[in-house]
C-alpha cells in the first residue's frame, strides 16, 4: 500500500513539473533550479516519511549561518571583481545572495515567514543599492554566476506576500538592466574576442556558462521569453559555425565553449559512459576545479530548463550526461594517480587569451575530487526520472558529506565555494522506491517548428510575428508508438496549429501505453512582446550635453542626436531622416522647428519612440556676475550680495527685435544688484522676418548660495535630489538598526518622515539632530542608524542650502569632523571634506512660510552697476569700498550695453557720469539717481555706495581711551577682578580708562588700567605673571564707515588671534581670522602735552600755525630719509601719513574741517608731536 502512495505522489509531481496554463508568458513559477514540485516532495519526504536523508539535509541547512533569519546584508553601489580602480568586494554579493536563496528555501519548506522577510530585506536592499557591476574582464564572471543567483533567489521567493508588488517590479527591473546587460555583453561581444575578431574560444566555458544561465533565469523571473530564449540560444547553438564531431587530433577550440558541443569536446565511446560514452569537457585538460565548476553550472542550467518543460538533459543525444559521469568518473577515482592511466583523453588545442595558449595532453588535476553541491540534480533525474544509472555522478554525490551536500557557506570562503547554489540532496533526491519500475520511465522528446514557410528543429524561436500561424511539433524518438497527445488549449492531436498573437510558452504532455508521462515546451517570443528597455536620449551643441529630449538652437547650428542602452548599444534604431544606429549627427543644423524621431527595437523586438523637438531660438542667454565675463546659460548660482547681469545675444541676422522682460524694462539686457534672494525672470524676444512673427523666451534663474542655513525645526521628507526617492526607515521594529535608504515609493507611515531641530547643548555648536519618527532612532555620522548612545558633538550636523533651487549639502561637524555626506546607492555615506554638490532636497512636510522680509537695497533691477576705480585703476564692480585713507577715489557707475544717454543726479547735487573723491580721509555713504526714458516709460535707478576706510597695524596715539564694545556702547570696566568686564558708564571714571602706549621693545601697543595699573594680557584679562613685552603687546587695526572701529589681535609669542566679545568679556577663543571690528576707543587724553610752541620745536619748524588751508614742515640738523609726518584729529582718528622730500613737507589741509589736530614727526631719534589749529 505504502509503494502505491508514494507512486502516486511521484506521478502527481511530474505532472506538476509540467502543468498547463493558457495564458501568454506561463512560464511555470516557481521555475528556476527549484520547483513547486520539489517543495512538495521535499515536505513530504521531510514531515511524512521523514526520510533520513532529507531529514539530514534540511538539518544542514537549518543549521548553516546563511539560512538564519537574523542574517543582514551588506549591499555594495558596485560588485567588483578583478581591476584596479576599485577593490574586490564580490565575495559580499555571493555571501548575501547565498544567504537570500537559503531563506527563501526556508520559507517554502517551513512556511516561516520570518525567512522570507530576511531574504525580502536582503533583494531589496541589492536592487535599491548596487548599480554596477566593474572590474577587468572578470566582472563578466561577477555578471554571471552572481546575476543567476540573484535571479534563482528571486524567482525562488516570489510568491512571498511579505514582498510589496513595487518592490518584487523593482527587483525585476534591476535584474533586467544591471545583469542581463552584462550578461548579454558578454554573450554577444565577450570584451572584444569574438568570431567577428579571430578568437571566438577565448574565453573558458565557465564565462559563457555562467552568463547563459544569468538571462535564462532572469528570463523566467522577468516572464520574458525573448530573454529566455537568448539565454537558452547560446546553449543550444553553434553561434560561430565551426562545431563538428569528425575525427580529430588535436581537437581545437574554434567556438564559444558554452555551446554544448564545444563544451563536451569529444564523444569517448566507453562501456562505463551512460548511453555507451564519456564525455570529455572543454575545461579538463586545465584543471578539475573549473571542470567542475563547468559541469555543476550545465546540470543546474539543464535543471531549470527541466522544471519549465525543456529536456537540455538529453539535447544532442545526452551529450551533457556523457560530459558529467566523464568528470565525475575523473574526480571519484581512489587516486589522482590514476586519473591519465583510467581515463581516455583526446588533446585539446586552446587559442584564448595570449597567457592561456596550450595544447593540453591531458587531464588537469589541480583541484581534483573537491565537492560541488550539484551531483544530487544529475543523480535523480537520469536514475530517478530516465531510468539511466550515473555510476560515476553517484559516487560523487555520496562521496561529499556522505551524500547530504550544502550550499554557500559549507564550502569554505572563497568564490569556488559560493559558484553553485547548491543543495542539490535536499532539492532533488528521491529514494530509490521511488523509481519508476522498468518500461515505465518517460520518453525523451525533440520539438521542430514550422514558421514562415520553413522548419527549424528547435523548441524556441524568436521574431515571430504576431498574427502569423505557426505550427508546433513534437517529436517522438524513432521507434515509438502509441500513446496520446494533450496540449494546454486542450488540443489532443500531435501538432498544434494556430495564430499567435503573443509571447508564450506552449506545453504539450505525451503519454506512453504504459502511462508514462513525457513533456515538451515550445517558447515562441512575438516580435515586439516583450519587456521594454531603458533608453537614455541625449543632445549634444557644441560643449553641451543635455540628458533630454527637447532642444533649442540657433538656425544652421550643428547638433547631435543619440539615445543608449545600458551599458553597450544593444538592438537597432532607425531615425526619420532614413538613418540607423543609435546617433545621428545633424551638420548644417535646421531652419525652422523639427521634430527628428528615433525608433529602438530592444533584441525581443519592443519599440521604443522618442521625439526629439528642436526648437529654433534667435537669442541666446549669458550672465555675468560682478562684471565678470559672462557664461552662457540662463541659471546662474552665486553668493549673497553678488550682482548679476543678465544678457541676451541675438543671432547675425535675426537681430532688430524687440525686448519686453517680465519686469517691465524694454532692454536688451538687465542688472539684479545686491541679490540676497533667489530670482527668476523671463526675456521676450519678438522678431518678425519674412512676414512670421515669432518670440522666444529666456527663463533667467539666480540661485544663491546659503552656507550654515538654519533649517526651522520640524518634520521633513529627505530626497535623494537625483530622482526625488525618499530615505526610509524600513526596520521592523527600532532594535533592528538596518541603514536607511532612498526608497521611489511613498510609504504610508511615518518611516519617510524625519525630525530635525536644532540642538542645544552646548558642544553642538547650533548644529542639527536628525531623527526617524517612526521610532526615535537618531542618524549618525555615516549616514546610518547609531548604535550607540546619541552625543550632540557627534552626532549634529549643519546644513548648506542652494536656495532657489532649493537643495542641500549635510556636513558633519564637532568630533565627527567636517566632512560632507554623499549618496552611494541608496544610502548615505561619508565622503570628503570637500562639498560635491548639493545631493539632498529636505522639504518640510508642513509648509513654511516664505522669507516676505524686505532687505533695504536687495534684488533692485537696474540698468546701471555700481563701478569704482581707486588711484586712477581699473574699474571695480561693487558698491561696498573698502580703502585706505589718502587715496583717490571715482565713484563711476557702469551702465548696461545698448543703453543710451540718460542724466546723473549725485547726493551732492553733482549732474557728473562720476563723482570724484581726493585724499579721502573719512568713510560714510554716496548715492546717485541715473534716470533714463525708453518707449515713453520712465525709469530711475538708485545706486548708494558705502566707503568704509580702514588700515592694518594702525598707529594709534598714545593716550587715555575708554575701551568700548560697538554692539551696545558699554565700556571695559576694571572692577578690581582678573575679569574686566564691559558695563555701562560708571562714576568711577579711572576704572575705564585705559592708558595705550607703544612698547618699543615689541613695537606692538601695551593697554594698561589707569585704576591700578594692571595690564590686560592676550586673553584680555588680567594675571598676576610679570609683563612681557613678547607676550602682552597688541596691534590694532582699523575700519571707518562714518563711525570708528577697531579690531585688536594678539602678537608675538601670543600668537596672532584675534580678540572677540564672548558675553561680557574679552576671549582671543584661537580666532585666526578676523571676524569683524568689535571694539570702539575714544580719546580721554594724548599722552603728550598740548600747549606747545606752534612755531618752533629745535631743530623741526612747523607753520603757519593757526592755519587756514596748509602748514609746511622743514628739518633742521637732522636725517630726513625716512621722516614721516603723521595727522590725526584731536579723537586720535589718523587723517593722513606723508612723508618728507629734501627735508621739506608741504600738506595742505583744505579738506580738513575746522578744529585742533595733532601732528607727530617720527624719524630714527624718535617723535616730536604739534598741536595744530585750523581755523
């Protein structure tokens, strides 16, 4: 009773292997190395019978760290295998994808769904992340074995409600765009050494093994038969022509070696060979690590044709079963030494790559006996399916493990152990009351079909058209009779005969008069029916390269047009102009607008159009910034306070339009002064030629950047400014920690919302938190969920905004460093401490309110730039001037080109294009009004200018100040602390004085409380140390915007930090750079007397003293090189140095007001100071 069970349980499977389904693209699911069948019998087997063996090899699964639900991955922006640029990482994929098959296996045998969500986070965080496959030519190694695991894992787990729709399309998509396209490079142009090139047999079966199986399963996943269909060619056929089983000796490699007949090299007629032969491999004379590698990847590409209806088992005449007990007899001898004494071999003459070529005499034995976790597949389907002893394949699959092989993982951490999926006793055996009882094992059948009038002895065929008959055939071997047909559409006759519309897979089921059950399936992929491809369209004038469709150029302007697949061109395009290939390049240029289209058929024959619109412009946009010269363009990025001119050139010929701007100015160009905010305008271009009017527009755009921006505490999306996916938290609960990444979908939840405020500890620095909402989960410093206790001086960063185009920098800061975040993939990583664009938009989910403040003098559209020119120089742009005093100075505004006469109205009355200033000795502000008239509209266009003087190391008079601070006017107050502090005025009028003189030794200043005559030290405190002219001496210097101030910076061994209000007290804080001028002195007293002789003084005279308009100065007895005279005002302001010829000074004071001033005459014996008056 109990052999009756199992026979019926055997029969059920077997039709299950071959279940019929009417609709196009049936491709049996799931298909791959592993079936619903075997989950079935695996089950049964494991939780029925409990059948030793099966019971052992779920154990070694179950046991193996791959197959754990803890497992996490580690996802790469790249796998790379071999070459310089990068370092190999693909030992991470083949682990993850090992560990991905593994817990989708767990899943169908247990139904935990705690293994399927452990391989879902696996795929899905590969798909969302790696975008490359790089390296030298073995990345087309990487491309295979890791792309057909990948798609087994995927194929293997779809089913699995825990997979989202979405994500399970996304992972077909990656699948289809980063591994099928290199797969297919290989396949068709194997790194330039094809037929096309002399050395079609340059690569080892291996490549084009692993690759053939890659898009066979990715064609399964994806339900493409086209791609099946491609994957299963290269197999099947003799692509390069030079296949032939005569005899020959030696035997050349003159093809591609993953073809089977150039893979099983040689047919050895041998009694101990299934079927009467052993086959010898294209890769056994290297060695045996690689030839069983070779047949561990024919047994699983045979096994997933197998579980989708196909019999590559027995194609050409079991030539693969042949090739396998050949190798397996090779490895299960008892010694190596007897391998070339027991097993025929034929010599095999390798042309590949100039290292590889040989001619090998015979078996290689490097590697010889290693287990491989395939041998089970081979085993139970010719003993247990066909009937077939595989004596040699046995031994093998029992020699590994005693019979219960593994998986990646089992075989030790190198890329030969993860080459193979494995499993194979767990996935395929059956115990041997489970054959078939002779003459009850299945036929083997052949297929031809008859299309277009011819028939090709196929089961596949490509480029059908839809609409066209067909008829398929299944064929018997020669000498059997009997039996029925029945196909999926019910049909019961042998042919099928019908008109097809779509791509699909046709299974018919033969059985025998004894009831055995044999399966054919017909893949016929329809022209056109098939998966799209991605396209990239590009336009190239002249330096520009656009990634767009639609276009402007001038008349006659040459141009290109282009569209790619990825990674190589693949398919045919066609274009309107009668072209082909995948550019066009257009010479002369168009002369009114166009439309050019290009059509791509993808290998399966899908139709991609795209329209390309060319739209003639007659006026081209450019931009200078600050008078530079101009860049073409029409968006411009700049920094506050910057002014842009924005122009526009017309093309020769097409000139003698009319201007409007959206503004409402009616000139060609226009300015944009003090720009603190983003702005956009447009440029109406009307020409009318040959009686058409047309009118072009430029879409001017200004963005500035906004470093340190402070983002408004809240709630944000953060997108990936690339594609606008948005960084997820996708763990299932907050322990999990898994890295956020940028997801294309909108989740419900709160798991794409972050909080961002502002910290306020103190060693944050202002910087910023970013946390998950969904579960408090702060980011840290590489972009990842922390793990260890959240720290605002690590883990706070500070933003960097592009505003107008409203994108984001993140930089790290305080302990963390300052280097900025990128995206890698779809996470964030931490890159250099050099800003590389602005990767980040971070919009509040909650709008906030525009910035409505109005910044006085911002944005002001002009005709006119303010222009200045200093000692008779170039003209510099910019309104803020900054000088020393003395010099020269013309205020010249400049105007826009093609700008005509207009009138000038100065803040002096003046009517002058330009304002000339002499010997300037004051700062404060000038304005000046240009008004001008165009088409009866009036304009006025204000400009103010700022002249701020200022001079380094000023020499300050020695005197009594009060030390003030200019934010607020308080005074540095000695209070009888070591802490002066500033306060307000006080009675106690000594306590802020402070005496300034200049210390010889340092030639820098000492400051000294007049209270108690303590002095400040470089920290602007007191101490009770000795003073050091070396240490506690300062320099000064200064800045007059119509108001004095100063800044004061320590010297000598203190150093040259700059002293800064912190509070209400002084602190250097290592400030190198100097940030403003802080600090206001008034003059209580000169350190000289003021009643002095105004006539003479020895050997210097100065007169006439009073004065009206000058004084003159004469040197008597004494050295005059280097004599310099010094003018200050009676508040210690410094109005002017000048220096003595032939002992003589003439200085004229008329732009001096009325007053009394102080002149010091310094020359190598010291100083001499006058009190001067000017009436």
């Amino acid at each position: 009773m109990r052999k009756l069970v199992v026979n019926l349980l055997v029969l059920s499977a077997l039709l299950a292997a071959h279940s019929f389904r009417a609709e196009a693209k049936n491709f049996i699911h799931p298909g791959g190395l592993v079936a619903q069948q075997d989950i079935d019998r695996i089950q049964y087997l494991l939780y029925s019978e409990q059948d030793p063996i099966i019971v052992a090899a779920f154990n070694r699964l179950q046991a193996n760290n791959h197959a754990k639900d803890t497992y996490n991955p580690n996802p790469q922006i790249r796998i790379d295998r071999g070459g310089a640029d990068y370092p190999d990482n693909y030992s991470i994929a083949m682990n993850d994808v090992a560990a991905a098959f593994q817990n989708a296996l767990m899943w169908r045998i247990t139904g935990q769904e705690k293994y399927g969500n452990t391989a879902v986070r696996i795929l899905n965080a590969w798909a969302r992340t790696c975008k490359n496959i790089t390296g030298d030519t073995n990345a087309s190694l990487a491309s295979g074995i890791y792309g057909y695991e990948f798609a087994q894992a995927g194929e293997l787990l779809r089913g699995f409600e825990g997979w989202r729709v979405d994500d399970f399309k996304a992972y077909q998509n990656w699948m289809r765009n980063l591994f099928y396209t290199r797969a297919m490079y290989f396949l068709e142009l194997r790194h330039g050494r094809t037929a096309q090139h002399g050395d079609p047999g340059a690569y080892f079966s291996n490549w084009g093994l692993a690759n053939v199986f890659c898009v066979m399963s990715i064609g399964i996943l994806c339900d493409d038969v086209a791609i099946y269909n491609q994957g299963l060619s290269f197999y099947r056929e003799d692509k390069v022509g030079s296949f032939t089983d005569a005899p020959r000796n030696p035997i050349e490699c003159l093809g591609y070696n993953e073809f089977l007949g150039n893979l099983v090299v040689w047919l050895h007629p041998d009694s101990r060979g299934p079927y009467g032969y052993l086959g010898q491999m294209q890769e056994s004379g290297r060695d045996q690590g690689h030839a069983l590698m070779a047949a561990g990847l024919a047994a699983d590409i045979c096994q997933t044709a197998w579980n989708q209806g196909d019999d590559l088992f027995s194609y050409m005449n079991n030539r693969i079963a042949a090739g396998f007990e050949y190798i397996a007899l090779v490895n299960s001898l008892s010694a190596v030494t007897q391998v070339n004494d027991s097993v025929p071999f034929i010599p095999y003459k390798r042309s590949g790559l100039p290292t590889e070529n040989y001619t090998a005499t015979q078996n290689g034995t490097t590697g010889w006996g290693q287990p491989r976790p395939f041998w089970h597949r081979v085993v139970s389907h010719y003993e247990a399916v066909k009937g077939i002893p595989m004596t040699y394949s046995r031994r093998m699959a029992f020699n590994d493990n005693n019979g219960v092989d593994g998986g990646g993982g089992l075989y030790g951490g190198n890329s030969g152990g993860f080459d193979h999926l494995g499993f194979s006793t767990l996935t395929s055996y059956r115990p041997s009351t489970w054959y078939p009882a002779p003459g009850t094992f299945p036929v083997s059948l052949t297929a031809s079909i008859t299309y277009d009038g011819k028939t090709t002895d196929k089961s596949y065929i490509d480029n059908v058209a839809a609409g066209s008959m067909i008829t398929l055939t299944p064929q018997l071997p020669a000498g059997t009779a009997g039996g029925s047909w029945l196909w999926e559409t019910g049909e019961t006759t042998r042919q099928l005969t019908f008109t097809v519309q779509q791509s699909g897979m046709y299974r018919v089921v033969y059985t025998a008069p004894s009831g055995a059950k044999s399966s054919q399936v017909f893949s016929v992929a329809v022209w056109g029916d098939c998966t799209p491809d991605v396209l990239t369209p590009r336009i190239t004038v002249g330096e520009n390269v656009y990634v767009d469709t639609i276009v402007e150029v001038l008349p006659y302007q040459r141009f290109s047009l282009s569209i790619n697949t990825p990674l190589y061109n693949y398919g045919s395009a066609r274009w309107s102009t009668g072209n082909t290939g995948f550019s066009l390049t257009v010479t002369n240029g168009v002369r009114s607008d166009s439309i050019i289209w290009v059509e791509h058929f993808n290998p399966g024959g899908y139709k991609t159009r795209y329209n390309f619109r060319i739209k003639l412009t007659y006026v081209t946009p450019a931009i200078s910034v600050d008078g530079a010269n101009a860049a073409a363009g029409s968006k411009i990025t700049i920094q506050e306070g910057q002014s842009v001119e924005l122009r526009a050139t017309t093309t020769t010929g097409y000139d003698g339009g009319s201007f409007a701007w959206s503004s409402g100015h009616r000139a060609r160009n226009l300015m944009i002064l003090n720009v603190q905010k983003p702005k956009q305008l447009q440029l109406y271009y009307t020409l009318t030629k040959n009686g058409i009017t047309t009118i072009d527009t430029l879409n001017y755009s200004v963005s500035i950047v906004k470093n340190n921006y402070q983002m408004p505490d809240g709630d944000y999306y953060i997108r990936r400014a690339s594609d606008g996916a948005m960084l997820t938290n996708s763990n299932l609960n907050a322990t999990d920690k898994l890295k956020p990444e940028f997801w294309e979908v909108n989740m419900p939840d709160d798991s794409q919302t972050w909080t961002i405020t502002k910290e306020t500890a103190a060693d944050a620095g202002g910087r910023f938190k970013i946390v998950s909402k969904k579960d408090g989960n702060y980011i840290n410093e590489k972009g990842n969920f922390g793990v260890n206790a959240y720290y605002p001086s690590w883990n706070t960063y500070t933003f960097h905004c592009l505003e107008g185009e409203n994108v984001f920098a993140v930089q790290n800061g305080g302990n963390s460093g300052t280097r900025f975040w990128n995206i890698t993939g779809d996470g964030i990583e931490e890159g250099t401490t050099v800003q590389d664009g602005y990767p980040f938009i971070i919009q509040p989910i909650v709008s906030v309110p525009p910035d409505t403040a109005n910044i006085p003098g911002e944005g002001v559209l002009s005709y006119v730039a303010p222009g200045y020119s200093i000692n008779g120089g170039a003209t510099q742009r910019g309104s803020l001037i900054v000088l020393e005093p003395g010099k020269n100075l013309v205020l010249k505004p400049v105007k826009i080109l093609g700008i005509g006469n207009g009138t000038w109205r100065w803040s002096d009355n003046s009517t002058e294009s330009s304002l000339l200033l002499s010997n300037v000795q004051q700062g404060g502000t000038y304005s000046v009004v240009f008004s001008y008239t165009e088409d009866e509209l009036s304009h006025e266009f204000p400009l103010e200018y700022s002249v701020i003087l200022a001079e380094d190391n000023y020499q300050l008079p020695e005197g009594d100040y009060r030390l003030g601070r200019v934010s607020d006017g308080t005074l540095l107050t000695n209070d009888g602390s070591l802490n002066p502090a500033f306060k307000s005025q006080s009675a106690d009028t000594l306590s802020q004085q402070w005496t300034i003189t200049l210390d010889v030794a340092s030639n820098r200043y000492k400051i000294v409380s007049r209270k108690d005559n303590r002095f400040l030290d470089e920290h602007g405190r007191f101490n009770g140390n000795v003073y050091s002219a070396a240490w506690n001496t300062y320099v000064f210097h200064y800045q007059d915007k119509g108001e004095r101030a100063f800044a004061i910076q320590n010297g000598g061994s203190a150093g040259t930090t700059y002293w800064a209000v912190e509070g209400n007290m002084i602190n250097d804080r290592n400030r190198t750079i100097r940030e403003g001028y802080p600090f206001q002195l008034d003059l209580v007293k000169l350190a000289v007397p003021t009643a002095i002789d105004p006539l003479s003084m020895g050997t210097i005279s100065l007169y006439p003293n009073p004065t009206t308009e000058f004084i003159h100065l004469k040197l008597e007895d004494c050295c005059a090189d280097n004599a310099i005279f010094t003018l200050y005002s009676i508040d210690g302001a410094k109005q002017g140095n000048y220096s003595f010829k032939d002992s003589e000074l003439h200085v004229s004071l008329a732009d001096q007001r009325p007053g009394v001033y102080i002149g010091i005459v310094s020359v190598d014996k010291g100083t001499q100071m006058f009190k001067i008056v000017k009436q």
